[in-house]
C-alpha cells in the first residue's frame, strides 16, 4: 500500500525518508529517522515498534544489515513486512516479507533503500531508483528524496491511487533555532495528488524555515533601512522587526541584511 525511499545523503550529513500511499497520514506510520544514527521505513502492515528499535540498535553500532535481522527475527509477524533501512555510514537494507500484498518488491544500493507494496509494478522502484542515481550532484536531500518519490509516483506508484506523503529529512543542529536535527518534517495526510502538494510545502518549508545563504542576502544600508521601515509601516506594522515577525521571516532577515527574495516580498507588499 506504500512506496518509500530511505536514504543517506551524498556528503555523509544528512538522513531522510520519502513516502507516498493510498492511506490516510501515511507520515504518522512509516518514517523515521535521527542525525547520525540512521532512517526507516516500516510499512505494509507495518510494525511501528520498528522505528525506535531499529534506531536503538543502529546507535549501539548495528550496521543497517544487522539491524533488520534482528528486527525480523523478534517478529513473528516478519511475512507481512517491508522495511528499509540506511545507517550512519550509508549502508542499506531492505526486506518485502513473502506475504506482502502483489507488486511488492525493492532494491538497494551505497545510501539508499528503496521499497514498496501493492505497487502498479517493478517499474515504481525502477523509475525510483533511477531518480535517485541521476540527482547525485541535489545537495539537498530532501529535493532528491521527493523527485525519486515524484518519480515513483508517475510510473504509477500504489496501484490503489492516492492520498497521503511525508517526507523527513535530519541534520545535526538543523532544526527550528539549532535546537534539534529535523532539517524537514513535512505530511500531506489527504489530498488528490500528494507528491505534488508536497512539493509546494516544501517550497514554503525552505522559504520559512531554511536560512540564507549569502548569496541571497543583501546588505542593509542607511537608505534601504528607511526603505524597509516605510514599506512595512504601509502595510499596517509598527516597524520592519514586527512585519518579519508578523510573517514569520526571521530566518530570513539579519540585523544587517535582508534575503533578497523577502525584499521582494515586501516591495510587492503581499505575502509568499
């Protein structure tokens, strides 16, 4: 009922999961993952205690190989399984249990598992799979993640239809204020065509809640200040402080800059 991709990014900083299925929130089941440990998907008739033990033992030192044998082991439920997994070091494994509902199958490779069920055929994991091994100069994992998925997902993708998507992606420090490692956690739990709903959250992710880099800030000068200050005064607030708070820029503007894509924003006076 699902297809996902579990992966480690080229540089060795990053770990995500991809997911797509006709079934309701699907992010709420399948994904998981924490920087530096590893990422899974469990699905099918997915075992959820998966997710915390299979993480538990990748943080003892497990290789991604070791770990889903003694998660299938311990279950006696393993037949009606699917599970990917990619560890610290980007080593991958993926099982389909004998009992997963037709087409059900995947592939693995150097960081990355690829894995689905009740698909419109092989050729999802293939068009998958091929995605992923063409965008390895996507620095960002969580672009890559969703165009294998996007791809998935017009060779056909769960043959049911569709209706939910997550993506996760973790990072050392990349989380809201550098306080935790979720890079991106992103759901579409009900929606007519997922992956591309979740490609305009993620486009409203990365202007929210990705910093700058420093070719998109612009210095603020004396006459840009007065610039800024009189435009968000026109649009209603006390100051430019209170327009970026208000519209939840903060990520975007410096003391002394301003992301030149929020500058526009606030020229065109109107909201992303």
């Amino acid at each position: 009922m699902t297809f996902s991709i579990v992966a480690r990014s080229e540089d060795g900083e990053s770990w995500g999961v991809a997911v797509a299925s006709k079934f309701l929130a699907v992010g709420s089941a399948v994904p998981a993952a924490v920087a530096g440990i590893g990422a899974i998907a469990t699905q099918a008739d997915a075992n959820v205690a998966y997710k915390g033990l299979a993480l538990a033992h990748m943080d003892d030192g497990a290789t991604a190989e070791v770990a889903l044998a003694r998660l299938l082991e311990e279950d006696d439920g393993r037949a009606h399984r699917q599970v990917g997994l990619v560890d610290a070091d980007g080593n991958a494994a993926s099982h389909t249990g004998e009992e997963c509902f037709d087409w059900a199958g995947g592939d693995t490779g150097p960081g990355v598992a690829i894995q689905g069920n009740i698909l419109a055929g092989p050729q999802v994991v293939t068009a998958m799979r091929e995605s992923w091994d063409s965008t390895k100069d996507e620095p960002n994992l969580a672009r890559r993640l969703l165009a294998a998925l996007t791809a998935g997902d017009a060779a056909g993708g769960d043959k049911r239809g569709r209706q939910s998507a997550a993506l996760l992606v973790v990072r050392d420090g990349a989380g809201y204020g550098g306080n935790d490692d979720i890079a991106a956690d992103l759901r579409v739990d009900d929606h007519p065509d997922p992956c591309a709903e979740m490609a305009r959250l993620l486009d409203l992710h990365e202007l929210y809640l990705t910093a700058s880099t420093e070719e998109e800030k612009m210095p603020i000068d004396d006459a840009l200040r007065q610039e800024l200050e009189t435009r968000a005064q026109e649009l209603g607030h006390a100051s430019l402080d209170a327009w970026v708070g208000t519209e939840n820029y903060e990520m975007r503007v410096g003391d002394d800059w301003i992301d030149r894509r929020i500058l526009a924003i606030l020229r065109d006076g109107s909201d992303a």
